[in-house]
C-alpha cells in the first residue's frame, strides 16, 4: 500500500514536471518573440517633399530605411511654402525642398525655428529660351521670368548679371531684388513669378529662370538651358538642398537614420544615374545655425 501511494506521488510528479516543462517551452519563444517585437517596432517618420526629385530620392531610401524599423512616409507638397507650415505646426518631422539661404529667410520672415542638418543635392538654376531662342540677339524690352521668393530671385538676378544682360547694385548679395538692378541696357522687363508656375509661361516670356526642380517635371534638362549656374561654384554650397527639422530635433534616431540613408553612395548613384547633371549630390553637415561643418564622405 505504501509503494503504491509512492508511486502514484511519484507519477504526478513526473506528469507535473512535464507540464511545467512544457509550458516554459512554449513561454520562452513567446517570450522571445515579444521581445524581438518590441525591438523592431516600427516608427513612423513623415517627411514633407516636393515630387521631383526631392520625392524620388526619398521613395528610392525607403526600403534602407524599413530595415531599421522606420516607416518612412513622403508627403508630397506642390509649393514652397506649405512644407514649413506643416513641419512648424508638428504635422510633420523633417522636410526636404529648401536650400539654407531660403530656410533662414523663411525663419526671419515666419518667427520659427526650423534647422538643416545635411545637404543632399542642388540644382542648378538656368535660364531657358521662350519666344527668344538665343542670347545673341535679345530683343529691346525683352521679358524674363524669375522665381518671386526672395532668395530665388535674387539668384536669378545674380545668374543674369553673370552673362552680362544686367548689372546689380551689390554683386554677391542674395537680398537683391529688381530694384536693386543699376544698369539694363536691353531695358529688360523682369517679371516675378510663383516659382512653381514659371515653365507654364515660359511661352509667353522671352526667356525664364527655371529652378531645377520645375525643370525637371516639365521635361527640360539642363543642357536645354542657355545659361546655369556651375556645378562646382560657390552656388552649388550655398543652395544645396537640404533636410530640415525642428530645432532640437537633429538627433532623434528616426532623423539621423534618415540623415545617414540620404547621403550614402547609393543615393550618390541614385543621382548621378537619374538625374545627369540637372541635380548634383553634395553631401555636406550642418551644426544647429544652420553653418556648414564639413562635407560626408
């Protein structure tokens, strides 16, 4: 009788045990998987473009992205300045549309605190023909187009004055407008235009100072233009487009992830091959004023 209640405690054990066993077996991979879940949550980073090719170049890192976890969306803008409305107000966490000299003007003029941390590529700007085909013969009183935001326009005044056709009251300075224009001698009429909306007219004009990214959704390409700023100038680092966020938030790991994604020699490839020549990679860092700190390798 005592064997046998002992060995009836003894199998209950063992069944016992066998149950624990088998539940920590099946609560370990749960546990496991729990874990690797939470380490791979996804984080959502929502990155306000316009389509070309600030879009493209985008869409083409997010799959880099994923890898880490990061759901990049692009949220597709059609003007200049929506993008930084929406990114001041937290709609979204970085920008990228702008280049510096445009990004501090909006800041002045806006009150905010929006700060570039890496360059990505620029644009030359170039001056295309409309009802004139050349620069030889310009017409007396002539019409050229140039974007109406302040940077752009003094850029374009800027690459006009390079080629001869007006001379500007101080020669390197970005805050210059039409008003500022000392000598014209083809008495050129500068007609100041929504930037987006300038390929549309270009017919009307005799000439029109198109940014590169307009340009390049209206199917020109930089050959195409009669004049553009030079790939290797000055230009090239002072309106590199860049990626921007709200102060203090270049070192969250969503913006440096993206920060590192967008300037890897993929996205250099990615350009280059895509683009030929109308946009051109550079890779530069920002600190917090919005200085350049050195270029990425």
């Amino acid at each position: 009788m005592k064997w046998r209640m002992m060995a009836k405690f003894s199998l209950a054990g063992l069944l016992g045990a066998a149950i624990l066993s088998g539940a920590a077996n099946l609560a370990a991979p749960a546990a496991q998987a729990a874990k690797h879940a939470k380490h791979k949550q996804t984080v959502v980073l929502k990155v306000g473009a316009v389509p070309t090719p600030h879009a493209e170049i985008l869409n083409f890192i997010k799959p880099e992205l994923a890898k880490e976890g990061i759901n990049l969306q692009v949220v597709v803008f059609n003007d200049y300045i929506q993008p930084n409305r929406a990114l001041a107000s937290g709609q979204l966490d970085a920008n990228y549309f702008q280049h510096v000299p445009y990004l501090e003007d909006y800041n002045k003029k806006n009150g905010t605190h929006l700060v570039p941390t890496v360059s990505v590529h620029f644009e030359p700007l170039g001056l295309y023909p409309g009802k004139s085909k050349s620069l030889k013969d310009i017409p007396d009183g002539a019409t050229i187009a140039v974007p109406n935001d302040t940077t752009n326009e003094a850029r374009a005044l800027l690459l006009l004055q390079s080629i001869g056709l007006i001379r500007l009251k101080q020669p390197a300075n970005l805050q210059e407008t039409v008003h500022d224009i000392v000598s014209n001698p083809h008495h050129i009429k500068i007609e100041e235009i929504d930037a987006a909306a300038i390929p549309r007219v270009k017919r009307d004009v005799n000439f029109a100072v198109i940014n590169g990214n307009y340009a390049i959704q209206a199917g020109y390409h930089i050959q195409d233009a009669l004049a553009a700023e030079k790939a290797n100038s000055l230009a090239a680092r002072t309106f590199a487009n860049v990626i921007v966020v709200r102060q203090g938030d270049q070192n969250k790991p969503a913006i440096v992830a993206l920060d590192k994604a967008i300037t890897s020699p993929a996205v250099r490839k990615f350009i280059e091959s895509h683009y030929h020549g109308s946009v051109v990679p550079i890779f530069l860092r920002y600190d917090p004023n919005g200085k350049i700190v050195g270029e990425i390798h």
